[in-house]
C-alpha cells in the first residue's frame, strides 16, 4: 500500500491550497480516508474523513475552510483549504483508516506553511 501526498507548500494567510493524495495497493472506493495533521510542537490531528459513499467530517477548527473530496477513478484524495491561517502550518498526512477505526496506513506528509 502506498500513498503518496503533494501540493503543500508556502502561502500567505487568507490564501488556498489544494492537497492531493494518491493511492495505490488497495480498493481505493471502499475504504474511507482521512487527512491529519501536525504542527511544530503539537501533537497530530485529525482534519478531515471521507466515507466510501462520500460522507465527510471535519475538526471544528476547519469547518467550512476546507473541503475533503474523492476521485476513485484516480483513487486520489483531495483536500481543499481556503481561508487559510498561521495556525494551520503544520505537515499534512492522507490515511487509509480502518473501517470507523484510527488509520491504518499514512502517507510521507506534505508540508503546509501559512505565513501571516
């Protein structure tokens, strides 16, 4: 199982960017994935779920900023990030969770710095 994350990198507040994650190893459309997040010095967070039939969730602290999606015909998942804070610099991790568990497989992390 592989997942391989892309699009972080330096923007300044207010500003957009879009995660994507590419999986491969797995029957991408049945598993429910998610999106974490660590911050220098905190400990890491979850940001975001997506269900197989598209149901997502989302940490109070993004609600309404960021957007989680899915392509499984590319088996990629998305994620979505406008208005974005200082308080959101941290390295961003696509997952493959188990079931309604914790995830079972991370990514490397792609990191996001949100400069003010």
């Amino acid at each position: 199982v592989q997942l391989q994350a892309s699009g972080g990198g330096l923007v300044q507040a207010g500003g957009s960017l879009r995660l994507s994650c590419a999986a491969s190893g797995i029957i991408f459309s049945r598993n429910r994935m998610g999106w974490y997040r660590q911050a220098p010095g905190k400990q890491r967070e979850l940001v975001a779920v997506i269900a197989s039939d598209g149901t997502t969730n989302y940490a109070d602290s993004v609600k309404g900023r960021f957007a989680i999606s899915r392509d499984n015909a590319k088996s990629t998942v998305y994620l979505q990030m406008s208005s974005l804070k200082p308080e959101d610099t941290a390295v961003y991790y696509c997952t493959i969770m188990d079931g309604l568990g914790p995830p079972k497989y991370w990514g490397q992390g792609t990191l996001v710095t949100v400069s003010s």
